[in-house]
C-alpha cells in the first residue's frame, strides 16, 4: 500500500520546548513540520512551563503551513498524560509519542486523547526506538486510524543495540527496513533518525541520500543549517519530474492508440511506473503548495 498522502515530510526540525526563541523561530523556518519537544530537550524541573509555552505557542499561531508535532513524555512517567491532555486541543496536527512498543500503547494515547477532547484530524506519530518497538512495527503501524507516520529514533536504537554509529549505518540497517515495510503495508509516512555531527555536512548529505534510497519521506533534524539539503534530496529533482511527465505522457499516447506495450528510452513502461510518476509529480505540487504558505 503507498503513502496514503502527499503532504511532505522532508525536513522534520527537533525545537525544545522549554526555549521560547526557538518557537518563535520556528515561524519562519523553511522546515516542512516542526517537532516541539517535551521529551528528550528538557530538564524535569521545566516540563510543566514547556508544556505550557508550548501549548501556548500553537494556540497563537503564525506557523503557515507547517505541520506542527508535540512529542510528549511517556505515558507512563511522571509528566505524559498531563502533557496529551494540554496538548490534544491546542490545534497541534500531530502527538508524536516516544519508545513506542506496542499497539496497547497507541491505544492508551487514543484513550486519552478522546478523554481530553481531540479532534478527530488531530494525529498520532510513533518513535520507533527500541528493539522491542522494531519488532512490533507492523502491529505498531496498524494500531489506529489516526496514526500517520512512524519516526525513526536510531540514536536511542544504537545505544539500545550496542552498536556503533557507522557512515554507512549497516548496524540499523535491517531495523530501518522494518519500520519502511511496516509503514507502507499500512499506508503511513515515515522519516528517518538524526544526524548527530553537526559538523559532518558530507557525512550528513550521504545519510539523506541513503535515508531516500531506502524509501524515507524525509528525515528529523536537531539544526535549522541542514533544512536546506534535508529539503533539496528528499524533494522530486527537476530532471525526475520531466522524466515523470514523459513517463505518463508516452503511456497515454500508448494507450490512446491501442498499443499494449511502451518503451520509453529503450526501457518499458508499466503501470507500477506511471503510478510513481504521478505520485512524484503529487509531491512536487505538495511541496509547491506549502512553500507558497511562506515555509
């Protein structure tokens, strides 16, 4: 099953949510959604003011047309279901929950963000994380209708795997791959894990490069400065959409003619071809869109 929609994810930015400067600055970014995070960004003597300015922050507004992601605590910790019930109203698209590792679990944030009031369009993003949480992955992606993409966390896998973080990320390969398969059999996005070398732009480029070959929608940043090559390799390039746009165009004229058969380039043309070339030229016309809202 494809995607079952075209709005882009190719640059997912991590902001704190305890830095009031970083949210405000997420306004202009040319990011595709914004991460505001509960979790991992900050300290537990801060959790209930981020929670707060958070809330505070997407009710206000400005953000165009981002797509605008809270990731909350674990629901089983001290701050998780306090931050669902502030969140599930405030206009967020998306709750984007940690660790997930199991279907149980997505059906308790379903629970309470019926409990608090969640409109219906409101969405569910899961990390997935853990080992665990790896092997669940089809239970996990076929959870709930509201669930909309799978993120990958593959800092917090590596360390869970004793692993090494490698240029060619062969040690979470496999996990990688799982999660693709497992988004797709349900028809959701999903986007790749971080780059940690801020300083590694080569490095980080060739892991964006690897996350598309691998299926990726897009990837999750932790710094404004690589929006734009996050941006640039996961979007449709100039010389795909034409290829696209002859693709589609010689199987019409196939088609309209009769012929059961088309070769393009030398190469043939089917049906599983011209349904990507559409599905490029859908995204193209997605990202088109978004950039015209000012991201």
């Amino acid at each position: 099953m494809a995607t079952t929609t075209a709005r882009p994810r190719r640059s997912l930015l991590y902001m704190p949510g305890s830095n009031g400067r970083a949210l405000e600055k997420g306004r202009s970014l040319p990011a595709d959604a914004l991460i505001l995070d509960l979790e991992d960004a900050v300290a537990p003597a801060a959790k209930a003011e981020a929670r707060a300015q958070v809330t505070e922050a997407v009710k206000a507004g400005g953000y165009g047309g981002r797509e605008i992601i809270v990731r909350v605590n674990a629901l089983d910790g001290e701050w998780g279901r306090d931050d669902v019930a502030a969140v599930a109203t405030c206009g967020a698209d998306a709750i984007l929950l940690p660790k997930v590792e199991s279907a149980a679990t997505v059906h308790g944030l379903e629970r309470l963000m019926a409990e608090a009031g969640a409109p219906a369009a409101t969405g569910i993003m899961c990390m997935m994380e853990t080992p665990l949480g790896i092997l669940k992955a089809a239970e996990i992606a076929g959870a709930s209708k509201r669930l909309s993409c799978l993120v990958m966390g593959t800092s917090d896998l590596v360390k869970d795997l004793g692993a090494e973080h490698t240029p060619d990320r062969l040690p979470v390969l496999g996990a990688l791959s799982l999660c693709i398969l497992a988004a797709r059999a349900h028809g959701l996005a999903v986007v790749d894990g971080v780059h940690l070398d801020l300083e590694d732009a080569e490095g980080f480029a060739a892991q964006c490069r690897q996350g598309r070959a691998l299926g990726f929608d897009g990837k999750t940043l932790i710094h404004p400065k690589t929006l734009a090559v996050a941006n640039e390799v996961f979007a449709p390039s100039a010389d795909e959409l034409e290829q696209a746009r002859r693709i589609i165009a010689a199987h019409a004229e196939a088609a309209e003619a009769g012929q059961g058969v088309v070769v393009l380039d030398g190469k043939l043309v089917e049906n599983l071809h011209v349904e990507a070339a559409r599905r490029s030229l859908a995204r193209a016309e997605a990202i088109r869109a978004l950039e015209a809202e000012g991201a």
